[in-house]
C-alpha cells in the first residue's frame, strides 16, 4: 500500500509541476518533507526594463570568470563613425558590462566627404576597421550608461586633390594645376590604441531587445601624410596662375608642400563617436 501511495503521489507531483511551473511542497506524513523549487531565471527586469540583478554573474553569484567569458549575456548590432559592425557583451553585474566588438567601412560621408587642408581641398575614400574593447556602467542601475576602452584601430584613409579654378594655392602660393597634376595622398594616425569614453542610454523594449545609442569621443592622435603628384603635363617646370614659371618649382616640391599642410591638418585626431544600434539579451 506505501509503494502505491508514494506512486500516486510521486506522479501528482510531476503533474503539478509540469502544469504550473511553480514551487511546489510535498509532505508525507510517513516520511521526511521534500521540497521542490524551480530555477530563478539569470536575469530579471525593472519595470523600465534595465537588468535588476544577474544570478550568473562573477560578482556576488556563482559562475567562473571562465564560464562568463564563453557565455555571453548579449549581442549587439551597431551603425556610427566608427562604421558598421557588432559587439559582444559580459555582464559582470547589474552594473558592470564588458564590450568586445568591431566597426568599419567606408564611413568617410558621414565626416562630409571632403576636407579643406589649409587652401587645398580633399575628397576622401575610407575604409576603417575598429577592434574595440571596453567596460559599460550603469552608475545609477538603470538606462544611463558610461563606456570607457581601447580602440586599434587600422583605418586606410585615401585623399585626392580638387583644384579651385585650375590652381593650387599651398604655402601662399598659387600653381597651375595641370602642370602640378593630381595631388593623390594618404593619412595614417600615429596611436597604435586610441582611448575612447562615450556618454549614452541603453533602455530594453522586451525581456530580451532593447536599444541604445552613445555619443564620445576616441583619441586617434596626431597625422603622418603621404602626398605625390601624379599625371602633370610640365613636372618640372610649374607655372602660376598668371602662366608665370615659379623659380625653383616642381610637381615633386608642391607636393612635398601639401604634404606639410595635410599632416598640419591633422584630420580626425579626435574622432568623433556617435553610434545607435539593438541589443539581443540572452
């Protein structure tokens, strides 16, 4: 008769559980009380949907570094001056995120495609390529975040020159343009890992997408410029505007010229971070 009760009993229990998923309390009056509990889930919402607490988390929980490091919490899609691209997050807690992801392309119009260097204007061709990693806080637990981290970043910037009125003026001084030829050049920027710090708000929308947006800034450092003169029609003898030879001018020393003005420049030394995207939590 005790097997078939416990049998009966045993069979409730599961059935109860299956169908209500919630805690459930057995006691038998010949045995010992068993409890039944279900898993709290690893995160929970506020009602503005931010993370209230992360059950898996290092800190304060019960996972390893290891185990939180090889699963993510979240993923993310993002578009910005940076490019295009995606990161991955860490939760460490409620308040701390660590950010792996990369950005890149040709992001060049989103800076107005073209920039003056001194009286020369350039058209400028890009394509960025921006590693990052970083930490994400949520100073106040809720929307507002603070990001800080490491850009390495390997951006190709290509510049071409545009005449103004068949003339270059570089250094004060105007040259013929087709005696000069096409000024073609490129710009690297000499920080190896740029330190970027963004300002931004991170809501969720359900349980598992949300949104966000930052705005900051990266320091890519100062320019070292590359600039050649390419297809003149009198390299060595340069003109002016008033079809006048300039003493001691070629195609090689304005470019060497242009070159000085470009570095000069120092185009993006701080590059301007403003970037929306979608995050998916697991």
């Amino acid at each position: 008769m005790k097997l078939i009760k416990y049998t009966a009993i045993t069979a409730a229990v599961l059935a109860s559980s299956a169908a209500l998923a919630a805690p459930i309390v057995v006691v038998d009056s010949e045995v010992a009380p068993i409890v039944y509990t279900t898993a709290a889930p690893a995160y929970t919402y506020q009602d503005a949907g931010v993370i209230r607490n992360t059950t898996g988390a290092v800190v304060g929980g019960t996972k390893t570094i290891f185990n939180t490091l090889t699963h993510p919490a979240s993923i993310s899609a993002e578009v910005g001056t940076l490019g295009y691209g995606a990161n991955v997050g860490f939760s460490l807690n409620d308040k701390v995120e660590l950010q792996a992801g990369w950005a890149g392309g040709d992001v060049a119009d989103l800076f107005g495609g073209d920039f003056d260097a001194n009286d020369v204007n350039y058209d400028v061709d890009s394509d960025f390529s921006n590693p990052y990693m970083g930490v994400q806080l949520r100073p106040a637990g809720n929307w507002f975040t603070m990001g800080a981290g490491i850009i390495v970043p390997d951006n190709d910037i290509e510049v071409t020159s545009n005449p103004n009125g068949g003339v270059y003026k570089v250094d004060g001084v105007q040259y013929k343009a087709d005696d000069v030829g096409v000024l073609k050049g490129s710009i690297d920027h000499r920080n190896k890992l740029a330190p970027y710090a963004t300002l931004g708000f991170r809501p969720n929308i359900t349980n598992n997408f949300g949104v966000f947006g930052e705005i900051g800034a990266a320091y890519l450092g100062k320019t070292d410029a590359e600039v050649r003169a390419v297809g003149g029609t009198n390299n060595d003898v340069i003109r002016d505007e008033n079809d006048q030879v300039v003493v001691g001018a070629t195609s090689a020393t304005v470019a060497q010229k242009a070159q000085a003005e470009l570095e000069d420049k120092n185009f993006i030394e701080w590059l301007p971070i403003v970037k929306i995207g979608a995050t998916y939590r697991f």
